[in-house]
C-alpha cells in the first residue's frame, strides 16, 4: 500500500487535497475516522467494493452489509476486520486477505488489505487510512490449485484401486486410503513395514522380477502376484506401474481381482460339473447293461470332471474286500497298493471311504487327505500320485450295495458343497439306471414266467375267469366259453350273475362274497346255465386279488365241470336205493327155501331115516332149490331192470 502523508488535521482544502492525491492510485483507499465511521474513499475503493459515494461514507466496519469472510469462507466479525483492530490496537494490519460481497453485482471479490492508524504528537489517533487491492484472479487460481490436490487426492483416497509411490530405495513415499482397507493395517503402520511385505512368499520372486523389468520398460502394464492381508486372507492382485527415471518413482496400481477369480474359477468349475453331469446322463440313457456304465464312468469323471483319478471297485463279499474293475487317470500303480490295504470289515483296512460306502451304501468324501485321519493307510500312497481330495459312491442295486466309485481330486477342498449337491444327483441316476437294469431282468423274467402261466390257462380243460370287484367279467379263457356256451367278447363287461340258474340259494351267494370281500377264498358248487339254457355243475374256488396297498382289485374263480360226475353218481345212488329196496322185498323169499333145504340136509344126516323117506327128503330138497333159483333170477331181472 502506498502510504500517503497527511498533515495533523485536515480542513475541507486539506480534504481536497488529499482526495486528488490518491483518486489515481490503483488501489483503494478509504479513511476512518476515531469512531471507526468512513469519511472519505477514492473511486477505486468506490468500484472495487461496489458502492457509491453515498452508501460507503458513514458505514462502519460493525455494519452487518459488509458479509466479509475469510479464506475458510467464514463471516469476519466487525471486531476483526482490520480497520477495526488498527482503531482498536494503534497499531498497523497489513495484508489481511479478504472475500467482500458486493451488492449491486451480486458477486464477491477477494482484497488484500492494510490498516494503518495515524496518531499525533500527543499520541492520540486522529484517524485511519486503509488501502486494498483486487488478489480476486490469485486467488482463484489457488482455490482451484487447492480444488485441483483436493480432488487429486479424494481421487485417489475414493479408488479401490490400491496406489502406491515408492522411491528408488524402496520407501514408501505415498499410499492411498484403499491400501489400508485392502490390506487391514493402519496406514501409519503400512508406511513403516518393508516394501512389499504383504507379497506371500511364493510370489515373491515373481514381483521383484517385474519390478526390474518395470525399470528397463518405463512401464509396465501387467502382472499378478498374491497378498496377505491383516486376517490372513490371500487376496489376488494384478498391477500395472510406471517409472519415473528422472525422480526415481516407482507408481504402482493395484487392482483386487480375488472375486474377478473366484468367479472366473467359479464360471471353469461350472462348466466342467454341467460338462460332467451331461456325459454321465447320456452315458445312463445309453446304457445298454450295467457294465457299459463302469466302463465309461472313470472316462468321464477324468475327461470332463477334470478328476486325478477315478475307478470302480466290485464287492466280494467271499473275501470281504473290494476289487478294482475299472479305472482312468492317472494311477501310477495306485490300485496294487489299495488291493493290499482293503477290507469291507469294521476294521482300520475297512474305515475309509471305500470300506465305510461298501457296508453303509452311502456317500463319502475326504477334503483333505493329507491331515484326514480315516485316510491314514492310504495317506502316503495317495499324497505321492498328487491325490489331496477323494470321493465314494455306493452303487445299489434293491438297497444293495454291490460296487463303489471312487474319485481323487489333486486340490485339498475340493469338494465344495455344490460339488457334493452334483454328485449326489449323479450317484442317485447311477442307482436308478443299476435298479431299472435289475428291474427289466426281472421284469422279463416275470413275463416270462406270465407267457407260460397264460398258455397255461389258455390251454387248461378248467374254466377260469377274472372279474372286477363288481362281478364284472375281464376275463374268461377258452375251456370257461366251451363250458358256458358265451364268447369271451359276449361276456366281456357282463356280470357274473347272467349264469345264476336258480338252483342255488342266495343264502349261499351271500356267504361267498362275505368270504371273498374279506380276502378269504371261497370253495363250493354252482349250478349254472348255459348260453342255450341247459343247465351244468361246477366246483368252483373264487379267490380275491390283493395289492401291495391291501386293496382288492379282482377275483379270480377256476371251475371244474362236475355235471357228468353228478348224473353218474345220482345214477348209482338210484341204483342202489332199488337194489336195497329188492333186497328188503326178495329177501324172505330167499330166506323160505334156504331154510327148508338146509333142514332137510341135516335130517338127510340121521341113520334112522328110512330109504323111502330119503326119497321124498330129495324130492323136497329138488323143490325147494328150483323155488330158491326162481327166487334168484327174479331179483337178477329186478336188479337190471
């Protein structure tokens, strides 16, 4: 500020004076009075805050218009502003940066202004001169340098990204917020640590030999290694950089691609489990006998399942161990090892997967063989063909189990739950396939064994029918026709009841079907009648049908025509009843001359009988024989009447 002399006390001409010394300087200038109050201004101070003559002279630096702030953006108090402390103090303000709003242009400015106060020779203040000056264009420049580093670094403090600056040694020099949150440390604690000391060891070597190469390139735009984070959690990092040969700076970005792998991982795996179970379900819609699914089995599990090692052990309960059948991968001699070391006993040899799925028909894996003691035997055997995971399936047949598959994996926890979910589904389409073989064996057996039983019925000389539980005809095979005189499509949805004759009570027909209705058979004869009318005799069994649900579906009835035997029988009993009624009419007729000659044979016996009384003893005995002999031959001629 250009510091103007003035004299101990101004008069108007002095006031004049003065106002044309300074009206062309080009900075403001305004004068204060004791009471703080503005009695004169210049035209710069008059354009540079924006007000006439008239609104600044009188005002004050306690008037509320002012709204000055400072560079904080923080209203200036009328007590701070520096006309005020030079009024207050005696004592000089100098270059107090200042934003003043300006009323009629509605904008603020940004002055730099000085305060100096004037005292006289007795030390009293006589008044104070303040000059300023527009800084509006420096300033701006440094609001929007500050502006600039802040969004600089809000850029970097807000990225994910982790941005590190080292120098040629190795210090850190910078570090965004994002490394400490990536990495769990303070960023206090990170700035001491050595450099690149959160690279796991395994990578360690990998890192430094990018970092050379960054040094020769400049730049370098590509390279992956691992961290270690405060938890303990290996994260995936893949980083690009650049060199600044002239200061020595090594810029790094790092990027936290473990989810990006993960998912990539996750995206392989999904592809190789859809690509596994897809082959084993066409293989199982393609099999043609059991042995079709061993043998394409460990194919798939090692080709497309992308598995270590597969194979399929066959029970053999004679020697209680397990024998392997089938195998694919990478064996290495495995299996003669396994051979040894196997049982299917509650032994230690039969308490590994393999054993445990033989006698339990379930499921087992091992995620980590290395530490599993259930894999203790097999451990070493295992370890030194890269196997770290294994699996056993049971393979059932009729809740049997008759096999297992067995599959390594060359990652400790491989086996995810979604891996588990797979093989599960695909050992219950393995057990499906096994049952429905066995069940098409029996079921060929059973038809089979049904074709002869229908020939057999077919060509039977007894009668059988099927009906529904209503009596309904289903069925009747050819002797059932030839005996009733139907076809078998005129009884077909017919009731039984159209070969009731009437000679059989209902009394009867209520006891069978009381009978059949509580499972119970039912043995008796019926006489039925024909298509013609005649009538015939069966002896009949009727038996219900039951299903696996308890519930009758059917009856089946075998007849055996008796009419013949019946007619016979009648015949004989009538014969019979004749014979005794012959026997009872011709038997004293029998009697009379049986007596008369059997006493004339004893009297013929005594010596005192005369010879002429021997004659007329034989003339009887001739009578009575020819009467006994007419007696004879009356009942023979009765008897074939």
């Amino acid at each position: 500020m250009t510091q103007t002399p003035t004299p101990e006390n101004f008069n108007d001409s002095e006031n004049e004076q003065f106002i044309e010394l300074v009206e062309h300087l080009s900075v403001g200038v305004v004068k204060h009075l004791p009471d703080s109050s503005i009695v004169l201004a210049n035209n710069k101070a008059l354009e540079l805050l924006g007000l006439s003559n008239d609104q600044l002279i009188g005002k004050t630096p306690f008037d509320p218009s002012w709204h000055v702030i400072n560079e904080l953006g923080k209203e200036i108090p009328g007590n701070e502003h520096p006309a005020a402390i030079a009024l207050s103090s005696n004592k000089p303000v100098r270059n107090i940066l200042m934003g003043v709003y300006r009323p009629l242009t509605k904008d603020r400015i940004w002055i730099s202004t000085t305060a100096i106060p004037y005292v006289d020779q007795f030390g009293s203040l006589k008044h104070v001169i303040v000059t300023f000056s527009e800084v509006s264009e420096l300033k701006r420049k440094e609001i929007q340098l500050k502006e600039t580093n802040r969004m600089v670094k809000g850029i970097l403090d807000s990225s994910y990204d982790m941005i590190i600056v080292y120098n040629e040694n190795g210090e850190k020099l910078f570090l965004s917020n994002s490394v400490a949150e990536i990495l769990g440390h303070p960023l206090e604690t990170l700035y001491t640590l050595p450099a690149f000391s959160s690279v796991i060891e395994e990578d360690a070597k990998r890192t430094e030999l990018a970092l050379d190469e960054l040094k020769v390139k400049g730049t370098i735009k590509y390279f992956e290694n691992r961290l270690i984070n405060a938890t303990g959690e290996v994260l995936d990092f893949s980083w690009s950089g650049k060199w600044d040969a002239d200061l020595k700076y090594i810029y790094l970005i790092g990027k936290n691609i473990t989810n990006q792998k993960r998912h990539q991982e996750e995206l392989l795996k999904s592809r190789r489990l859809f690509k596994f179970s897809t082959e084993i379900n066409d293989l199982i819609l393609n099999a043609k006998q059991p042995l079709d699914l061993y043998n394409g089995l460990c194919e798939i599990a090692v080709n497309a399942g992308g598995f270590e090692f597969a194979f399929v052990g066959l029970r053999d309960d004679i020697n209680e161990t397990i024998v392997p059948y089938k195998y694919a991968g990478n064996e290495l001699g495995y299996l003669d090892y396994f051979k040894k070391h196997i049982s299917i006993k509650n032994i230690p040899e039969g308490n590994g997967p393999s054993g445990r799925t033989i006698r339990d028909g379930k499921l087992y894996y091992c995620n980590d063989i290395a530490n599993d003691p259930s894999m203790a035997i097999w451990r070493d055997a295992a370890l030194k063909r890269g196997f770290r995971s294994s699996l056993t399936m049971p393979v059932r047949v009729d809740n049997y189990t008759i096999a297992q598959i067995a599959i390594y994996a060359n990652k400790p926890n491989f086996f995810t739950n979604e891996e588990l979910d797979l093989m599960k589904r695909v050992n219950e389409n393995i057990n499906y396939a096994m049952n429905n073989f066995s069940v098409a064996v029996k079921h060929e057996t059973a038809q089979n064994q049904l074709l002869k039983l229908s020939q057999a019925i077919e060509q039977s000389t007894s009668s059988v029918m099927i009906t529904d539980v209503n009596g309904v005809f289903e069925y009747v095979n050819p002797a059932f026709c030839k005996t009733s005189g139907y076809t078998a499509e005129e009884l077909k949805g017919i009731k039984s009841s159209i070969l009731k004759s009437g000679y059989t009570v209902e009394k009867e027909f209520a006891t069978l079907w009381q009978k059949i209705s509580n499972k119970e058979s039912w043995v008796g004869e019926f006489c039925n009648r024909r298509k013609d009318g005649a009538l015939y005799w069966v002896n009949a069994y009727i038996s219900p049908v039951v299903n696996a649900a308890g519930i009758i579906t059917n009856y089946i009835g075998v007849e055996e025509d008796i009419t013949q035997q019946r007619e016979t029988l009648s015949t004989l009993e009538n014969k019979n009843k004749r014979l005794a009624q012959i026997a009872w009419e011709q038997s004293h007729l029998v009697r009379a001359p049986l007596a008369r000659i059997l006493g004339i044979i004893n009297l013929l016996k005594h010596e005192f009988i005369q010879n002429d009384d021997k004659e007329n003893f034989i003339v009887h005995l001739k009578n009575s024989a020819e009467e006994l002999d007419a007696v004879i031959k009356s009942i023979v001629f009765k008897t074939n009447e």
